[in-house]
C-alpha cells in the first residue's frame, strides 16, 4: 500500500465527457426534472442521463413491480414507466438550467425519436442547444416505446441502430453514446454496429424484459395496472452478473474491444464494491438507477468514498488505472486448466455448526463432507436420543462438520452456502496432473473427447477419479 | 367457570410483558433464520418441534403450516412460547447466539400460534374411535397433552381437575405477565375439541378413586403437579402467604389482591421471582428478597434473575428467616440470621450454616414464602413407587402399578420443571398408553 495519505484521483474523461467522478444517474426517474438532478448534484453525483425525451407518451399506474427476497427488500424492480412524459420544451429549458449552474458535472441527455433522419436530426440539434456534454441514444427500453418501432425494437437489430446511429453523428458536435439492450441473444452485434456506424461510447445494460410476479389473492400481473399487466423493464441488484458478463463480452471482442470505444457500465450497481467490478471489467463511467430509486442520492457519498479508499489501498492513482484490469482474466471453459484441483476446508474455529454445507453437498452435491462426533465417529443427522434436550446438550453434543477432501470435486457449493466469513476456503490441492485445457485435448488427443471409453482409459492413465 | 378476560388497572399492570410481533416484524425476524439442518434448537427443544421448518413457514407467510408444525410437536405450543426458558433451550443453542442475537424463537412461535388461535384454526381432528377409554388425572400441562395426543389417536378420553378452570400452573401459577389466563384457557378449549372430556371440581382421593377409575378405563395418566408450598417451620408462620397463592389471586382476581407496602418474598427461584414481580408492579414501594445462599446458588434462571433486578426488587442474600414479628394480626418484621456457606450438601451445593449472633429485622408489612413444592401427596395413596419423593416412573411413564402412567412435575426426580418438559411427557406417555392399548386389541 502506497502512502495512506494520497487520495485516488476519481475524476474521468469518458469520450470527451469529463466529470469529477465516475458516478452517473442512469436515465430513469432519479433524474426526471432539474429540480432532482440538482439535489442529485449536491449530494455529489458525477453526473446524470437525462430521463430520456422524445416522442409524446402517457404514463399508466402502477408503474414499479419489486423483487423481494428473504426479508430483503427490492433485490430488484421492474417498470412499466415510459421516457419523460414531460413536455420537450420543459426538459430542454432545465436542461439548460441544471447544465449553466453545473459546469464541473456531466449532463448527458438520453432521445428516443421515431426512426426517422429528420426527426432524430432535429432532437440532436435541440439538445446540443442547451449546453449539454453529451447524448445517449436510448435504444434498449423494452416496454411501450419498442410497441412504436422505437427503443428496443431498435437495439434488437443491429442494422437499424447502425442506421440511426449514422443519422445522429451527421449532426452530432458532442459525444454519443449508444446504449444496449440486454434483450438479445449475443450482445456484441449492436456494439459492432455503434463502432461501425461511427459512435463515441456505448453504454449498457437497459433493462430486461420481466414479469416480476403474480398476485396469489386476485391472480393479477403485477404491478397490476386495472386488472391487467405485462412484461415490465427489470433492473437492480439481481441483475448485476448479466451486466458484467455483458460489459467484459464487449471487452473482449476483437471489434468492439479492439476500436477502445468507452463503455459506460451500469446494471444493478448498488455500492462501491459492485461499481469497482464493473470497472476492472472495462467500464469508463458508471450509472446507477435503482440503488438511488431505494435509498435516495446520499448513496454517493459511500459509492464514491468506498472506491476511492478501496482504489488507495489497492495503488491506483486515478480510475483509467483501474479500467479493464480483470479483463485479461476473463475466458472460455475451452482455455480453463482441467488439472486445476480445488479442495473445500472448513474452519472449525469459525463453524458455527449450522449444518448448511453439510446438507448442500450431501443432498445435492458430492456426498463429501461428514458429521464428526465428539469421539471422532461418523454420524448420522438427528441421531441424538429424544429425551436429551437443552441448550448444554444440544451445544455439546453437536457433531462438526469435516470435508474428505480425497472426495471433494471443489465444486465450490459449501464455501457458497456457509453463512460464515471465511470459514471454508477453497484451498488449492495440487493434483499432480500436468496443466491441460479442454482445448488442448480436444487437439492432442481428440478421440478422448469424443468416446467414453478412450475417456475412461485416459482417466485411468491420468489418474483422475470420479466418486 | 369464572369469565376472562377481566381488565382492570391491576391486571393490566400484570399484563403479558412482551408485545406480539407484527406480521413484518416477524417475517425480518423469520428471515434472519439460517435454516440450520438438524438444527440445534430443535434438539434443545424437549419436544423437539422443527424450529427451522416452522420458521420457513412464517417467513413464505405460510402461517396455518407454521401452526401445525409446532403443534405436531407440542399441543401446548402457545403456551411453551410464552413461558419456555428459551435462552436455557433452543435460542441458548441457537447458532447464531455466539456473536450475533439468537432468533427470537419463542416470539416467532407466538406469533404462529396466535395466528392459529386468533383464526379459530383447528388443526387436528379427534383420530378414528378406538373405543378405549383412558382417565388423565390434573388438567395441567402434562395431562393436557397425554390427553390431546391420545384423542387424536382415536382413543375416549375423560381429564379431571380438582379446581375449576383447567391449565395447571399455566392458569394459576404463571404470572399474566408471561402467560395471560387466556391463552391456557384457550389451549384447554381446544383439547377438548379434540373430544376430550373435561370434569372439574374432581379430586382424586376426594371424590375420585382408583376403583373408580380401574372400573371405568383401560389406562389412567396422572399429572398431579406438586403440592403446596412446604412451612418453614418457624415462629409466627400463620402470618406467612403462600406464593402460589399470591400468583393465583393475582391471574383470577387481581383487584382484591392485598399487597403490602413493604414486602419479602422468601426464596429466590422462579416463583419467588413472579411473586416479587406482583408485590412490585401492583404498588409495593419495597421488595427485598430472602435467600439463605448466594446468587451463585439460586434456582432462578439467570434471564429471571437479569429481569428482577431491572424491576427495582432489593436481595438479602446468606439470610434465613428465623421468626415473623406482628402486632394485633398485622406483620410488622421478619427476624432473620445471617448464614455462611459450608460444605457441599446433598443437592450438589454448599450447604448455608447460620451465623451465630447475626440476627436481625428486616421490616415489613407482608411476607411472602415460595420455596418450592411439595412432593405429591398422591404416592403414598397409591402406594406408588418413589424416587426422591417423586413418582417413580418406567422409560415408559408407566408407574409401579400397571396401566397407571404419570409425567410432569409430579415425576420430576431429576433436572429442572417446567412447562415444556412436562408437555413432552404426557406426549411420550400418550405414545406408550396408545401401543398398550393397541397391544392389548
């Protein structure tokens, strides 16, 4: 750790678009109106997407279905709200205020126009009137908007957004940044049509189509909006994994990585921890919706001062250091070494004798881990006599848990359930195999991979055992 | 039958402690469970209800499931949820007590159990009828449960009760602090929707006999309790109120409770506790409790004890009572002497040695004794077998007379009383009575 005392430099250039931090308020309801984004920028956002304007819509109620899981509230939401359905001369004339009154902070304005050059021509030109640094392309909302052609109707086909694309950069004088819907079997299309059609940045992910669940009283959707309901756009902490694999898909493609065009990540950010993930898997700048829609704009003080220490005690002076650094970590099942060996080990200081991974892997797992009683015999769950009872004895008598590691496949599932920090690790077991990949053998020896039999004599030969 | 529930300014100072959870509260807290396989709570449980399982019920909201989960375990799960020592059973076990809070599992099962009886769900249905007929002798925990669990067997059963409401001690001896008449009355309602007959004003040896019984029944269960509190054998004893007593009037008519000004509770276990507490919250301006050992050796519960000391109640340890001092019928002190610990005695404790020339007064208005129970007197009419005055019974709860059961306090030789130990027994006896009535076709 270099000097404690030097804070990191959290200020980013995101293709031209500079801000003092690298947080964004996504294009969503936090940043409706001037009034928000400034309340927004005096809790200390970097910046904000303008909830997106164009077309005339009209909203319905109820708009927001939330995911609660296990006494936690809104792992995730889904919406059914459209873009601002305020009037367009309303927003550009805020636009303008919030931009002259916040000169250090990125404003960036989201458009959703009918697939028209002309009309997509004109929202251009009106919001580069109003000083704003930047315009995203919103061509991943999944709900109401792509009904009408627009939305992710577009950034389902790769042609229409390159098309449209085209016709924003004839007029665009400030970065563009394309944004992508997740609604789509291989991500990376879009991302190579925005490279192709001449796009600043790209950003992702939008929403995912949902239905968030069913009302068991009245057997309605919900959110039910009178009696009736649909597929609503999915957001939030339950959706941060089909983010990242997205974001480092982009990274690693030879067209998209390769042309270095910015990505601003965002997808189920909820703290610094998750912003520092999508950051070391290629994302320039980050934009964050449903952790405010929860929790208000305070939370950028923590997103903020968690990266920021986290970035001091990891020697990264400034956020491009940190950009894109585990990407080069990321790979194929094809290129992973298959002599890689993995053994769970349970710390018996720190076990608290739930018994979690105990009936994890015995039920549906390996069958490796054992209940060990005070004399050192194996036994048998609920095995204690009936009549004893009491805390003395049931503490006392409670057998430990242990791993036969010569059985375990690390499959990782124990070191998953524990509730315990810490307490099982994955500890690396040499297995005494030379390093090979799939690939490899697929090559050197193909006949193994595609014959049980010349498989089960290379098992033999190689010593690998399968319980 | 008297009528409750009675609400006035006294009853309501002695009313349940803990407020119910709210159905949010209790889903967080459900949540924070970590579903232990083979958990340690159950084992720690006497009666061995699935704690996990009728959690997970609470926190999908799966109440009537919940209900039933405890209740398959122990039909006087209401009860137990309420008066259970849980930090010395399953929240003591629970595995989340060493560094975090323990699930709040007594508040949990009320919550399910309040859900079941607020609904007037009825979750078991009297079994097929045997024809058998079986006699359970006190309506207390214990013989609650022997009768409820061999009801729902099918079998014909008849529960006499010597005084006039059934419940046991979760009526009469349980402060309404922990346990409300109530929820006692309403878990004996509920037995006898079972089928179970319930006769009060029955007494055995009084207008009640074994011959009575042998003619009438193929099997008797007794859960007598124990008897009265023992004299202390000292001078001025009449002037002395019977613990029991005080909690009694206390849940059935706490408006003509006497309570003194300046009051001492002798003894220092549980009951001594509940006794203090009422003399404390219904106007007693001091409350000194007597114990002639220390409070290393007292046979409260160390929650209890945590709990008294917070309602503002004074101790007078290494103190016996020798001698009540009055005047013209009224209390005016209670003589004392100071007593030293010597050797282990025969309890597994330093036997207390008084202190010669330590004698002193302690002041007060009202003494109140709760030093324990007598053994029941029901033995030695029987000529049952003993074990340390208790019945002495067989791994089966069958005493040394054929065909006669018995479990609860009445049995308890070894360990300590309580509620929950008492439903496990009649359970057990109920399984023992049902295969002795099925062997015997």
């Amino acid at each position: 750790m270099k000097g404690w005392w030097r804070m990191a430099d959290l200020s980013i250039n995101f293709a031209g678009i500079r801000s003092p931090n690298p947080f964004w308020l996504a294009s969503a309801p936090p940043s409706n109106s001037g009034m928000q984004v400034h309340r927004a920028f005096e809790a200390g956002w970097g910046g904000a997407v303008w909830k997106t304007i164009g077309a005339p819509v009209l909203n319905v109620s109820n708009r927001y279905g939330a995911w609660h899981y296990g006494g936690q509230k809104m792992l995730a939401i889904n919406n059914v709200e459209l873009i601002s359905d305020r009037p367009l001369e309303t927003n550009l004339r805020e636009i303008a205020d919030v931009k002259r009154a916040w000169l250090d902070r990125a404003v960036i304005v989201s458009a959703m126009v009918e697939s028209k050059p002309e009309v997509w021509h004109d929202i251009i030109r009106r919001i580069q009137d109003t000083g704003a640094d930047g315009i995203e392309l919103n061509y991943g909302c999944p709900h109401g908007m792509s009904e009408r052609g627009m939305g992710s109707a577009v950034g389902q086909v790769p042609e229409y957004c390159e098309q449209i694309t085209r016709w924003v950069m004839e007029v665009a004088k400030i970065p563009v940044i394309v944004k992508l819907t997740p609604n789509i079997s291989d991500i990376v299309m879009p991302a190579r049509a925005a490279v192709a059609a001449g796009a600043n940045a790209v950003s992702l992910i939008n929403t995912l189509n949902s239905i968030i669940g069913v009302d068991l009283d009245t057997f309605e959707i919900t959110p039910n909006i009178g009696g009736k309901g649909g597929h609503g756009g999915y957001a939030g902490p339950a959706v941060k994994p089909i983010a990242l694999n997205m974001l480092a898909a982009l990274g690693r493609d030879s067209v998209v990585g390769g042309s270095k065009m910015p990505i601003s990540g965002m997808g189920g950010i909820s703290t610094w921890r998750d912003a520092a993930e999508f950051l070391l898997l290629g994302a320039g700048s980050l934009q964050v919706c449903t952790a405010v829609m929860h929790y208000g704009f305070r939370i950028v003080e923590d997103l903020c001062d968690g990266l920021s220490n986290w970035m001091d005690e990891k020697g990264f002076a400034k956020i491009s250091d940190v950009v894109g650094g585990s990407l080069n970590r990321v790979s194929d099942f094809n290129n992973f070494d298959l002599s890689f060996r993995a053994v769970a080990r349970i710390d018996q200081q720190k076990c608290i004798r739930c018994n979690l991974c105990y009936v994890a892997c015995n039920d549906t797992a390996h069958q490796c881990i054992d209940l060990i009683a005070r004399d050192g015999s194996v036994v048998q769950p609920q095995s204690y006599d009936i009549q004893a009872n009491g805390r003395e004895e049931a503490v006392n008598s409670r057998p430990s848990v242990h791993v036969r590691e010569a059985d375990c496949v690390g499959c990782r599932l124990c070191f998953n359930v524990c509730p315990v920090e810490d307490c099982i690790q994955m500890i690396e077991e040499p297995s005494g195999r030379p390093p090979v990949t799939w690939g490899q053998l697929s090559e050197s020896q193909r006949e193994v991979t595609e014959d049980w039999e010349k498989m089960k004599k290379y098992r033999e030969k190689m010593g690998i055992e399968i319980h | 039958m008297t009528e409750f529930p009675q609400s006035t300014a006294r009853a309501d100072a002695l009313g349940e402690l803990l407020p119910p959870l709210t159905q949010n509260e209790a889903v967080v807290e459900a949540a924070r469970c970590l579903m232990c396989y083979d958990a340690p709570c159950t084992h720690a449980c006497p009666t061995h209800i699935d704690i996990p399982k009728f959690i997970k019920k609470i926190s999908t909201n799966n109440l009537r499931g919940s209900a039933r989960a405890i209740l398959e375990a122990n039909l006087l799960g209401a009860t137990c949820a309420r008066v259970c020592p849980v930090q010395e059973l399953c929240e003591g076990a629970c595995v989340l007590g060493a560094e975090h809070k323990p699930i709040a599992i007594g508040r949990l099962q009320r919550h399910a159990m309040d859900f079941a009886y607020g609904k007037g769900i009825d979750l078991f249905q009297p079994g097929k009828a045997t024809g058998k007929k079986v006699a359970v002798i006190g309506a207390g925990p214990a013989g609650l449960s022997c009768a409820g669990e061999l009801a729902k067997r099918g079998h014909s059963l008849t529960l006499f009760e010597k005084r006039d409401l059934g419940g046991g001690l979760s009526t009469y001896g349980i402060i309404g602090l922990r346990e409300p008449v109530e929820v006692a009355m309403a878990e004996v309602k509920m037995i006898e929707r079972l089928g179970v007959k319930v006769e009060t004003g029955k007494e055995f040896g009084a207008n009640l006999s074994l011959t009575d019984l042998n003619a009438d029944f193929a099997a008797v269960f007794l859960g007598v309790g124990l008897g009265a509190t023992p004299a202390l054998g000292i001078p001025g004893e009449d002037h002395i109120i019977d613990g029991l007593e005080y909690i009694e009037q206390s849940k059935v008519d706490a408006d003509n409770l006497v309570v003194g000004d300046n009051v001492v509770v002798v003894g220092a276990g549980n009951t001594a506790i509940d006794c203090a507490t009422i003399a404390k919250r219904l106007g007693a301006s001091r409350v000194t409790m007597v114990y002639r050992r220390t409070e290393h050796e007292m046979t409260a519960y160390p929650h209890e004890y945590d709990f008294i000391k917070r309602e503002g109640v004074n101790f007078s340890f290494l103190t016996q009572p020798i001698r009540v001092h009055s005047e013209n019928g009224t209390v005016k002190s209670l003589e004392c002497v100071r007593m030293s610990l010597g050797a282990t005695d025969a309890s597994g404790r330093p036997s207390p040695q008084p202190v010669a020339g330590s004698e002193f007064f302690l002041a007060a208005d009202q003494i109140v004794k709760a030093i324990g129970q007598q053994k029941p007197s029901l033995a030695a009419q029987l000529k049952l077998k003993t074990e340390k005055g208790f019945i002495q019974v067989s791994a089966n709860f069958e005493t040394s007379l054929p065909g006669i059961y018995a479990g609860g306090d009445c049995i308890r030789a070894r360990g300590a009383a309580s509620t929950v130990m008492a439903v496990e027994d009649g359970k057990l006896a109920a399984r023992a009575i049902h295969e002795r009535l099925v062997a015997h076709g």
